[in-house]
C-alpha cells in the first residue's frame, strides 16, 4: 500500500483539515441512513445507522463496521467515505455511535472514552449474531484504539464476531496523543474544537446525575488532560488522567491481537507523534503496520482541489476484504484520482 499526497495540499495540519471540512466525502451521492436504537446491558442505549443502498438487508454479503473518532459520528467526513466505499463495492455498513454521539444525550453516568473495549465487544457480538456473512470492523482514532484493545483483550475470541479489523490514524499510546493535542497550534485549534461539545455534553451527564464530578473543576478545564481528569477517568473507573492514558491505550497490548488487523497511522499526524507509533518488533504476526509519511490525521487527500478522501478507505478496504474473505481483490490502490 502506497500513499503521497497532492501537492497543492502539503504538511501534516493542511492534510488533516481541508479533507474534514473541504474535500468530497462521497465519490457517489451522499450515503442515506437507517437508524436503530439499540437497549444496552446496563439499561442506557446507543444508536446505530445502517447504510441505506436499496439492497435487501441479511444475506451473506460483506458487512463493514465504522467505529468514530472522539465526538465523531455516522456523519463524520471518514464515515460517509466508508459508508460509499462500501455501497460502491455492494457491501452492507454499519455505523455504531458511541453514547452521547448520536445527536441524543444517554440516560447512564457512563459516556464513552478510548479503552471502552466492552462496548466494542458487545456491538459486534450483535452485529455478527444478525449476519452470515463477512465481518469486518474499522475503528477511526479513539475508536481505532478502542477497536484494537478488543481484539487484545479477547484474544482468539476475536474471530468469533469479526474477521479482520482495521485501526485508522489511533492515538494507540494517549499519553504521547494527549501530549501532542495539548501543545501549540493543535492546542489552539483542535483542543478548543474537542472543548466546545465535551464540556457541554459532561454538564448534560451533570444535570442528569447530581454529584458525578466537581463542575468548577470542569468550567476550569482548557484541555483535555484536565478534561480526562475531572470527567473522562473518574466516571469509568480510572484514577486520574495518567492512570487512564496508561490502562486505556493498545499499543503495548498488540501483541495479544489472534486476528488479522491493520494499523495505519501517518507519519505527518499532528495528533500522533511519529516517535510514538510502534515498530514491527513490538506487534504480533497478525498485526500489519501501514505508517505512510502524509495523510495527516484521517485525511488522506487525493485528486484535484477540492481533492476527497476515498484514498484511505480504498487502501484500507481493500486489506480488510483481502484477509476477511470478502471477495475484493488485494491491492489497496484507490482507483479514484
């Protein structure tokens, strides 16, 4: 697998955000939804889109699973990317939100973070009772990472709701994520970004729970290491920030990974230092490393300005079908220029 980006589009902060806000989502028309609620174990819900491509749902065919980046979702620029990459290779795809992603605020104190590996395990233990055929699973940034500490949690386990997975530009050690996002321009711009819907969402869990955290501490916070520290690790059962980067992150679990997975991530990522990312030495014999030198976080432009970003899918669908049995051909070349 290859990538070099468009050269009217160069450096690591361009390539991340002209494809988010810019570039083509969608080489067809826009993907069109169906969307199911879903009752949790615990009595809280998360809501599901399901691509609507006219084609009879069940059936054996290839089913593509999207896990979102941190307050992302099925509307998300790499989701509608993978929703037309699969409606363009007649697969069916299924876009879970993580709680409070959806457009609707959860009944639980819980919200979602990067090591919510359960939740993974228990969406796609769904998904795969409902299917017969393929699954593969992808997880962009937070949920990259939450997707791969599933597969090393479980162990051979994995294989029984997923046939390969794949991690797509994951803060896979959080603290060097954390730290990267907390400094300089990523501070000014994508930490304030982060800020502006976390906080308001953590006052909404707030109003619902009386008690659940200190709201000075949180009206205080101006990043996400003070974020984590008053919300993020307390609510799910970590100490402070340190203890929930540490526990949460998947790189130094790769190695656990019993089934095909891929984990790409750019070089040029503002929000993954290059220094961080593991080596071969580190992962397992089912874990394929894919470190382009561009791309920046998710975006992986390609073709004339306004560019899109079907570049990243296409490599990345290609591999997952290549070692899921999904009948595409290897190769991972985007044939969209």
């Amino acid at each position: 697998m290859k990538y070099i980006a468009p050269r009217w589009l160069p450096g690591g902060q361009l390539q991340t955000i002209w494809p988010a806000l810019y570039a083509r989502r969608a080489l067809g028309p826009r993907p069109e939804y169906r969307r199911e609620r879903w009752d949790t174990p615990d009595g809280d819900f998360v809501d599901v889109d399901f691509l609507q491509d006219g084609v009879a749902p069940g059936g054996p065919r290839p089913l593509l699973v999207v896990f979102h980046g941190l307050e992302g979702s099925s509307r998300s620029h790499y989701s509608e990317a993978f929703a037309d990459l699969a409606r363009e290779r007649g697969w069916a795809c299924a876009l879970p939100h993580f709680r409070g992603c959806s457009g609707e605020i959860n009944r639980a104190p819980r919200a979602y973070h990067s090591g919510d590996h359960a939740e993974i395990g228990w969406m796609l233990q769904r998904l795969r009772a409902t299917h017969t055929g393929p699954l593969m699973a992808v997880g962009v940034s937070l949920g990259g990472n939450a997707l791969l500490r599933w597969a090393a949690e479980v162990g051979t386990d994995a294989a029984r709701s997923a046939d390969a997975v794949a991690a797509v530009c994951s803060p896979i050690d959080l603290a060097a994520g954390g730290l990267a996002i907390g400094r300089g321009f990523n501070r000014q711009v994508y930490t304030r970004m982060f800020m502006r819907t976390l906080v308001p969402k953590a006052l909404q869990k707030l109003a619902q729970h009386p008690g659940l955290f200190d709201r000075q501490a949180l009206l205080a916070a101006r990043d996400l290491y003070a974020f984590d520290n008053v919300f993020t690790a307390p609510v799910h059962g970590y100490r402070n920030t340190e203890d929930y980067w540490l526990r949460a992150s998947a790189k130094p679990l790769l190695h656990r990974i019993r089934l095909p997975a891929l984990v790409v991530n750019a070089r040029n990522d503002p929000f993954v230092p290059a220094a961080s990312l593991p080596g071969a030495q580190e992962v397992g014999r089912h874990v394929t490393l894919w470190q382009p030198l561009q791309g920046g976080h998710v975006g992986f432009p390609r073709g004339r300005p306004p560019g899109h970003v079907r570049a990243m899918p296409d490599a990345v669908g290609g591999w997952l079908a290549e070692h899921a049995g999904a009948g595409l051909p290897p190769g991972g070349q985007s044939p969209h220029g």
